[in-house]
C-alpha cells in the first residue's frame, strides 16, 4: 500500500534507546540460532525464546506509548476520530 510517517519527531534519545533494544534482541536471536545449531537442550533455547518476546513485546509497547501520545493525539484534536479504532486494533495486536 502506501507509507506513512509521523508528523512529530521521535526523541533522539528515545530512537537511541529503541536501537538499542532492538541490536540486544538481534544478538539474542543469533544467540538462540548458535544454541540450535550446537544442539543445546531445549529448556534453554525456549528460555531465550521467551525473553526475546518479552523484549519485542516492551518495544511494542513503548511504540504504542508514543503513538497514543503524538499520532493519536495530534489526529483527535484535527476531529479525525476513525484513529481510535485503528489504536484499538493496534492495541489488540500487541497482546
């Protein structure tokens, strides 16, 4: 379809904070494809799994956050409700 982009800008210091979660996931996820490959036991491999999502899903939420807190904002106080049930559906997606 189409790209969108924020009207606000992010925080440069939360964009250094987003990356930063995101390069530790990167390294958890190389970590847990070094454990298949070596055969490690599965327990761990599902414990790391696990902490992966956590971080994903925390990142998500941070993300949700700022959008509530700009996007939506800045669309209600234009009158544009329909963003409401777009954050509802997002909201419902990060479970």
């Amino acid at each position: 379809c189409c790209t969108r982009y924020k009207h606000t800008p992010r925080d440069p210091e939360m964009i250094h904070n987003l990356e930063n979660r995101l390069n530790r996931m990167v390294g958890q996820l190389n970590g847990i494809k070094r454990m298949i490959d070596e055969n490690r036991y599965c327990g761990d491999i599902l414990t790391q799994i696990s902490a992966v999502e956590s971080a994903l899903r925390n990142v998500g939420y941070i993300i949700m956050e700022e959008h509530v807190n700009t996007c939506v904002r800045e669309k209600v106080l234009q009158g544009d409700n329909e963003v409401l049930g777009e954050t509802l559906e997002l909201m419902k997606k990060l479970k």
